[in-house]
C-alpha cells in the first residue's frame, strides 16, 4: 500500500510540477500550451511511477532493493547527461550535463556503499551501468523521431 501511494503522489506530484513550469512561463510573457499530449504530461506517467518506487525501495532494510533505487537514480543522471552532450550542448553548453552526469555517478558510488551486501552492491552497479545505457538508447530513440 505504501509504495502504491508513493507511485500515485510522485505522478500528481510531476504533474503539478509541470503546471507550476507552465504557469510561471506564461507569467514570463512566453507562450506555453497545457495539453493532455504535451510530452512532459505524457512522460509524468511513468517517471512519477518510478520515482514513487525508487523513493521507497530507498528506504527498504534489504540493500538489493537499496542498491536498485540508487543504480535508477544514477542512470536517469548519467544517461539523461549523456544525451545532452550528445544532442543539445551546442545550444545549451556543456557544464550543465557534465554537472549532471558527475552526481549521477556520486549517486551510484553512495549507492553501491550504501547497499552493504555484495549483491546489493552487483544490482546497484548492473542497474545503473544498464539502467544509463538504457536511459541514453531511449532519449536518443525518442530524439530521432
């Protein structure tokens, strides 16, 4: 019942997020639609799901669940990082992403000495190093179409 809560409220949480992003662009004086299809709408489903179970399974006594929630984590940094060096950096430069992929590795190191289990410790760095992979193939997926 608990994660099933945190999964909900971290998607309502992501959405409310995107309407603060939409309400404080128009303030600004810059045009934004609020649409049932806009991407960041449509993506709050699953990422606030995962968020929600993450935020959970951070807490969780067994360091497999522990290690898990931290190798997710670094891989929405590390590979989300990448995809920008990749595909955005010239119009937005770099420092931003090499930041962001720098504390997605800080995360996956605190997550692998975190888990106090050597099984914990292999899914934390498997989840993270297939996880970052995974994470850039889809963003890189989704920029090509």
């Amino acid at each position: 019942m608990r994660t099933a809560l945190a999964m909900a409220l971290g998607v309502v949480l992501l959405e409310l997020m995107h309407i603060g992003y939409w309400a404080t662009t128009n303030l600004r004086g810059y045009p934004d639609s609020l649409s049932i299809t806009n991407f960041w709408v449509v993506m709050a489903l699953p990422a606030g799901l995962l968020a929600g179970a993450v935020a959970v399974a951070l807490r969780s006594p067994d360091g497999r669940w522990r290690g898990a929630a931290a190798g997710v984590t670094a891989a929405v940094l590390i590979g989300e990082g990448a995809r920008a060096l990749l595909q955005v950096a010239a119009t937005t430069g770099t420092a931003t992403w090499v930041v962001q992929i720098v504390v997605g590795v800080g995360v996956l190191v605190a997550g692998i000495a975190l888990a106090r289990s050597p099984i914990g410790r292999a899914v934390a760095l498997g989840v993270g190093v297939v996880g970052s992979v995974g994470v850039l193939a889809v963003y890189s997926l989704l920029g090509a179409a």
